[in-house]
C-alpha cells in the first residue's frame, strides 16, 4: 500500500473530501449529521485548521481543529474538569478516513497532524466520538487518548451516548 500522505486542506479539496464523507456516512452512519450539507459540515464556524490525507493523489481522509463554540458541551466539560481556559482547547472533530485506506495508519497520521498543531498553538485537544463508533474510540485510545467523561450528542431529536476524550499530554 502506497505511503499516506498528509497535507493542510485547500479549497480545491473540499469536492473530494464530500464524496469519501458521503461513502464513509453509507457504511458506517458516520457522521449522524452533516450529509445533507458535507462542504458546509466541512467548513464549520470555528474551523481553525485542517488537514486532507491522500493516496496516490486521492483524498481519502479527513480532521479538522475547530475552536469552541456555544454548543460543544466537550471543551466545555474539559473546562470544568481541568481549570484550563476555554480558549486553550481545541476540538478535534471532522474526522474520517475512506474504508478501503484505514489498514495504512492514514487515521493515525491525521491525528498526528492535528496534534502538532495543537502542540504548536497551545491547545489541548478534546473530542466527542458516540459509543456506536467503536473502531473510532479503539484508534483513540491506542493513540494515548484518555476518556474523562460521557455526554449526549443531539441530532434531529434523536439522542446518542458519546464518550468524551482528552488528547495525550
């Protein structure tokens, strides 16, 4: 299998990256939300950064950086448990890689860059993942992630239980 690689995300991407969403949404009903509008879902208020990853030239994966917004109950409960600052969190988020290209560490390498740049822009980084994403939550915590707490995520009212993770120190 070809090396992956890993680059900030240009405009010029974002086709690419909606069509491994949408295929990505298919197989696994991930995300819960978004598919109706995948650039836009993409582009959130808040976007800090982001980053494609690629095979052969194809965009086959995806995370992003976002700052907290009213609504992300996650840096918020990282906030209270921790006694950091708001503004010192960043959350992860955005995160998907194409089923044919998750046995070549492409979802390892995505997080890795979103963790230097967190490391280069003092956040600690915080994410929600929902329990039905098991093979989600097993990359984090192979990766050093910690859980330090459960919430609920909304979506069209329906509820689902989510885990709550802090990145690595």
């Amino acid at each position: 299998m070809p090396k992956p690689v890993v680059r900030r995300r240009e405009a010029r991407d974002l086709a690419e990256a909606t069509e491994v969403l949408t295929a990505v949404h298919k197989s696994d009903g991930y995300p819960v939300e978004g598919v109706e509008d995948p650039q836009g879902w993409l582009s959130p208020d808040g976007l800090l950064a982001a980053w494609v990853v690629e095979l052969d030239g194809h965009v086959v994966g995806h995370v992003a950086v976002n700052s907290p917004r009213s609504g992300d109950d996650i840096a918020y409960l990282w906030s209270e448990k921790s006694g950091a600052d708001p503004s010192q969190v960043g959350v992860l988020a955005r995160l998907f890689v194409a089923s044919d290209a998750r046995k070549g560490s492409a979802g390892q390498h995505l997080m890795d860059a979103a963790a230097s740049y967190a490391r280069a822009n003092n956040l600690r980084l915080v994410l929600e993942v929902l329990t039905k994403d098991a093979a989600a939550i097993r990359l984090y915590e192979r990766l050093g992630w910690q859980r330090f707490g459960e919430t609920e995520h909304t979506f069209a009212g329906e509820r689902f239980d989510a885990v709550c993770f802090v990145a690595p120190a």
